[in-house]
C-alpha cells in the first residue's frame, strides 16, 4: 500500500510503498493480574519498499485490539496510525496557537471555552494542511464569503486572479504579524492564531457596518 508520509527531522515528505504483513498474537500480562494468563491482539508490520537514496526505509510494528483477518484490515490500521501526525499537530495548534493550556477557568466555562478552541484548532489544522499539500484549492475551502471579502478589502497588494488556500493562509497571517519579507519562512502556529482572532474581529465590524446601511 501507499501512505503519505510528512516530513519531519530525520526523514524527506515522500509516498512511501510499503509491504504490509500480520498476525494474531499472544502477549504474556502482567504478574499482578493473576486471572488473566495472555492478551491476544493482532499485529501488523509494515516496511517500505526501495526509500530514496539516503533515506531509512520506514518500519512500523503495530500491535492492536482490531480484527486483522485479511489485507484489507491491515490497511484500515495502517491508515488509521498515518493520522497520528495530524492528531498530534491539532494538539500543536490547540496548545501552542490557541493557548488552551494558559486559561484558568472553573465549573463549565472551561468546557465552553474549549468548545470554541477547538472548533477553531480544527479550522486551522485544515487550512495548514491544504497549505501544504493543496496550496492551489479555492479559499472558499477554508474561508466563508464574509472573511474572503474583509480580507480582499483589507490586502495592500493587487489581487491574483484566483484566490487560493495558499492566499488565505498569507493573507490570515499578516494580519497575525507575519513580515512580508519572510515569505520563504514558514508561517508559525502563533501568528496564524492572532491573525484568525484579528479576521473575526474585522468581520464581526463588516457585518456591524453593513447593518446600518
């Protein structure tokens, strides 16, 4: 099978072909639960065929509680497991952007709040990622009309004739303070956070304005 594999410290972003293999399995529990001798799970290994030059070939063992009885099933769970770089990303974005860990709340304003965080973590998280692999879809994927408007208003500079996912992104984050002369440095979580803040706050002034027309 194929999987998208990001690009992190130690490895290039690639489509990797891997080989995929499994098995039921039997693991020893612990001394302290005398009644229960094993644990079966499935394991599923993984390895990739002919990395790049330079490149260690990707190698997974995974070990679940998930049916495994044919291909198709180690796929699902291999698949399921290349979602952990975007889980553990939104957490990035919910921690470091949204600043969910800094609040002080009691009773359930803290729920309330946190409904409201990451509801905009997962926007985010979608607007980064087409970024990175879909930098040329429409805005409209990631922007409503009203913030697509209050940013055309808002830029300096002559529009393209197609507004991209790629725009938005730069767009959202000057207004966070992104300097125009980095554009090759990559826009970082806190300044795409100040700049979703300072669009709801543009926008909520938009629709203010246009009431009272």
């Amino acid at each position: 099978m194929e999987i998208e594999l990001p690009k992190t410290k130690k490895r290039s972003q690639r489509q990797a072909l891997l080989a995929v293999r499994y098995t039921p399995l039997k693991l020893r529990s612990p001394q302290r639960l005398k009644n229960q001798e094993h644990f079966e799970v499935y394991g599923v290994y993984a390895l990739e065929i002919d990395p790049p030059d330079g490149e260690e070939p990707v190698e997974w063992m995974l070990l679940t509680t998930e049916e495994v009885l044919n291909p198709t099933q180690a796929r699902v769970i291999l698949r399921w497991y290349t979602y952990r770089w975007r889980i553990e990303e939104y957490h990035k974005i919910l921690k470091s952007g949204c600043g969910a860990e800094s609040y002080r709340l009691k009773g359930n304003s803290m729920e309330v709040l946190l409904g409201f965080l990451t509801s905009i973590a997962a926007q985010l998280l979608k607007m980064t990622y087409l970024n990175r692999t879909q930098p040329e879809t429409p805005a409209t994927e990631v922007l409503s009309e009203l913030q697509i408007e209050v940013l055309q208003a808002k830029s300096k500079k002559s529009l393209p004739s197609v507004l991209t996912v790629a725009w938005a992104m730069q767009s959202v984050a000057r207004l966070g303070g992104y300097l125009e002369h980095r554009k090759n440095s990559p826009i970082g979580i806190t300044v795409l956070w100040r700049g979703w803040l300072q669009l709801q706050n543009l926008c909520e002034g938009w629709e203010l304005r246009s009431s009272w027309n």
